[in-house]
C-alpha cells in the first residue's frame, strides 16, 4: 500500500505531490511515480502516459488522475455506476464458451482493472482482470469491517470499494467462467498452464466463505453491468468480420443504389435490344410483304 495516498486521499494531486517533493517543484517524473504507486497498490492506471494508439484511435481515451483532483474523486469518476437493465435474465448466455462459439470472441488477459470486459469489437476481444487472488485479498481487507465506510475511508485501509470488486471477481468466476461448466473452465486451462502463464492460476480456485460476508454472495453489477451488456449485445448482433463485413460493406446504402442504377441501365439495353430486333422483323415481313416470291418461278 503506498502510505503517502493512503494517508490523504483526500488531497488533490498537485497538493501530495508538494507535500512530498518540499525541496522542487513538482515535474512530470515526479508525477508519473505518483501514477505508478497508485497503479502497484490498487492495479489501475492513473496516467495518460505513453497511451496505446489503438486505444486512441478507437476512441478508448484513459481519464488521467488530473492534478485538480483527489484520488477518492478519481476512482469514482474512473469507476462509476450508470443506470443500466438488470443482467439477471442474461448472464446465463454470458458464459465464454458461448461468447466464443457464437460471437467469436477471444479473450485476452490485463493488469488493469479500468479494462475488465472492454470489448474490441474490431479485433473481437474481451480483456479480462485476471488478478483474482488481488481482488480476493481485497475482499479480505473489507470483509470485518462496516459495511458503510467511505471511498476515503477505504483508500486509508488500502481497499478498492467492495462492490468493485466483487463485481470483477463475481463477473469472471460467476459469469464468464464458471467453475461448474466444464465447456467455461476448459478454456481456463490453456492460458492458466505452466507453458503460457497468461492468466493467474487463482482465477481456477474459487474461495467464497473466506472473503465474502453472508449479504455479498449475489450483487448487482453497478460498475460493470454496461460492459456486460455490451458483450451480450455483442453475442446476439455480432460485429461483421472478414467475409461478413466484406458483403455487409458491399450491401450498404451507397453500393444499394448503384446496383439499382446497374439494374436499370441493363433494363434500359434489354429493352432497346428487344425493340432493335422487332423493328428488324418488322423490316422483314415488309420486304417479303413488297416483294412476295413466287412459288411457280422459281420451278
């Protein structure tokens, strides 16, 4: 736990990084460290930093830990609760086998919790917080103490809010991977292997009693239940890839009307070659009209 956070959360940026560097004024390296503390103790980037260009580029923009602001405001402005349809009658269809088999989506590991369940439809990937043994001691951390503390209360302690993360360790080994359904676990297999070591080899434990209190075992998905609706949008209307998007692209509005137009141009040639040849037997039937043969000259 980084000390100097966890005893003022509620000291903007700007305000711990002269507390701390009394002698300079505060650079950027110096905030960068303040980002890179933030992100060991609490595994959330906090810096704009060297930002991927595919993120940019498709519009996924990390808000920074600004200067003006406190590191409770950040973490509920990073992580916050809209309104959204309750995922109770669809979680069953969340699992990732069927999420693979359907919408063919592959799902990629990240050690930042600001991306578990960002879906790139381009790429058709799901990341995945795979640290579960963090979020478990999370829970652990919180698990004794009152259930009404304040995100400044809870940065004090070291603890992300509850609710966080029960939603990430609930939505990876009570949704997308259930340890009940072999088709789901089977593709845990692979990545938590000895030879990959993608994913963490606790994501394949499940510990309930030990981290949870008796009101925590079913929650409502406040923080991620957009993202999870997003995927489910994504199993029943899938994104067009590789030939499918080839055709779909070739089917739109634009491509429509050129065909119409192709259709009546053809339509336009058929009808002044069919009008071509009835003038031309027209021209016949006159010219044997005008100029009958006779049967009797020619013997």
């Amino acid at each position: 736990m980084d000390p100097n956070i966890a005893k003022a959360p509620d000291l903007t940026k700007a305000e711990l990084l002269g507390k701390l560097f009394t002698e300079r004024p505060a650079c950027g390296d110096r905030g960068r460290s303040l980002d890179l503390a933030a992100r060991v103790t609490w595994m959330i980037n906090c810096s704009s930093y060297r930002q991927s260009s595919n993120l940019l580029e498709h519009g996924s923009y990390y808000t920074p830990w600004n200067k003006d602001v406190t590191f409770s405001q950040f973490l509920r402005d990073v992580f916050p609760q809209p309104d959204h349809p309750n995922i109770e009658d669809i979680k069953e269809n969340l699992r990732a086998a069927k999420l693979k088999k359907y919408a063919r989506l592959t799902f990629r590991p990240t050690d930042d919790l600001r991306n578990h369940l960002r879906l790139d439809r381009k790429a058709a990937v799901v990341e995945i917080f795979h640290h579960t043994a963090f979020l478990k001691e999370q829970l652990r951390l919180t698990k004794d103490q009152p259930q009404n503390l304040s995100t400044p209360e809870l940065i004090k302690i070291g603890a992300l809010p509850p609710t966080l993360a029960l939603e990430a360790l609930n939505s990876i080994q009570k949704i997308l991977f259930p340890l009940t359904d072999p088709k789901s676990k089977e593709l845990l297999l692979s990545p938590t292997s000895t030879s990959t070591c993608n994913f963490d080899t606790d994501i394949l434990l499940h510990d309930s009693i030990s981290i949870r209190n008796p009101n925590e075992q079913d929650v409502r998905y406040h923080h991620f239940g957009t993202r999870l609706g997003d995927l489910y949008q994504e199993l029943v209307n899938p994104t067009p890839r590789g030939f499918q998007k080839w055709f779909e692209r070739k089917s739109s509005a634009r491509f429509v009307m050129m065909a119409a137009v192709a259709g009546v141009i053809f339509a336009i040639f058929l009808g002044l070659l069919t009008l071509g040849l009835g003038g031309f037997q027209a021209y016949v039937e006159y010219v044997a009209w005008k100029h009958p043969v006779n049967p009797a000259s020619t013997a």
